[in-house]
C-alpha cells in the first residue's frame, strides 16, 4: 500500500527544513520506504476533507490504506514500529527511545516554537523584549541539561533512533539564533543529523516543493 503524507504547498518556513513533515520524510528515509505527498494550501487545510484527516487543521497526516494518523511524533513511532531503523529492538532500549521522543515534542521544542512565534507574531508588542529573554532562558535551562546528558556521545542513547531524529529536529529551529552555538556539543550533535544520507534526502525532497512554488 502507498504512504501518502501531507506537506505545505507553500511552507512559511522557506525551505529550511523546519516543516514538520519533514520529521516524517526523514522518518520514512531512514527506513527506507517510499511515499508520495499531497500538496495543501493554507485554505485547503481548513476545509472538511482534511480536517477528517486532522482536526485541527495542521500538518501532517499519513494515509496508508485505511489507516490515517496525524501528529508528527506519532507518524514517526507509527513508522518506526512497523519498518526496522528507528526504534531498538531491545525492550528496554526501545522504551528509553520513546522517552526521548517525548522529551524532544513535550519539553524541549515547547518554549523554542514559543520564541519562534513571538518573533514573528509579537514584535510591535510592548512586552516583546521581556517575553522573548523569558522564553531564551527557559530554552537555555533545557539545553544545559540535554548538553550535559549527551556529554560526548554521538546520540542520546546508543545509536541513533528515532528519539535522536525527532530531538535533531526540534533543535534545527535555533540554527542561527546564536543560542544553539553556546553548546558546542549540540551544534555538533544536530551536524551529525544533518550529515545522516536519509536527512540530505529528506530535506531536498521538501526544499524542492519550495522551489517549485516559489519559481510558480
């Protein structure tokens, strides 16, 4: 059966890679499946046919024969289950790869995404200062802590899986923001994502839809 996922048709985040299907194209790389992508407009996300797919709107979804799921992190467990490559086969291993899966989406990526939408929603607000030094410390104090957990390893537990795929993607927000740089363990943790042969594919498949649109 064919895995159809959904991505922008013309994603605001200009080919950066910062698209969250681009979790699941990387996902779907690394294990080595094939799939096809529907395009959506903005308009068209909001309209019945895929909010049954996705209630509220986003992207995006899988649809693989009658089975249809949304949520990036879900997508990406969903497919580390069913195809070897993201997830140990160890039990125990296997638990502590889900861990970082919700550590990557529930503690980490929640003020980042935060300060990324107040930088671009909020800047002609009077609190716009003291909201984005708020939302910076609090990443800072969740890195300080991953920075020391990762130490000197190459991933956070053993070799690579898909709570490493998913942390890597939460991090590539701050790439450029200075922030990311004053933990020269994790630039160098999320070069060796970037460096994976199944991310490079993954991010030119999602930078060519940019560049269609943006020639269009």
């Amino acid at each position: 059966m064919t895995i159809t996922i959904t991505a922008f048709e013309r994603s605001p985040d200009r080919g950066r890679g910062l698209a969250r299907d681009m979790r699941v194209r990387w996902a779907l790389e690394e294990v080595g499946q094939p799939y096809e992508v529907r395009l959506v407009s903005f308009k068209e996300m909001k309209e019945p046919a895929h909010l049954a797919l996705q209630p509220f709107g986003q992207i995006p979804t899988y649809e693989e024969g009658d089975l249809a799921l949304f949520e990036s992190g879900a997508i990406v467990f969903h497919i580390g289950e069913r195809h070897a490559g993201l997830l140990p086969v160890d039990a125990n291993a296997r638990a502590r790869a889900l861990t970082w899966m919700f550590a990557a989406l529930n503690t980490v990526e929640t003020p980042i995404f935060d300060r990324a939408l107040v930088m671009i929603l909020d800047r002609d607000k009077p609190w716009y200062d003291q909201r984005l030094s708020a939302l910076e410390d609090s990443i800072r104090k969740r890195l300080i802590d991953l920075s020391r957990r990762l130490g000197d390893a190459d991933w956070l537990d053993g070799a690579f899986s898909a709570g490493d795929l998913l942390m890597v993607s939460v991090l590539l927000r701050l790439k450029g923001s200075g922030i990311l740089e004053e933990y020269p363990n994790l630039s160098a943790y999320v070069a060796r994502g970037e460096a994976r042969p199944a991310y490079k594919r993954a991010f030119a498949a999602q930078l060519a839809v940019f560049t269609a649109a943006s020639a269009g």
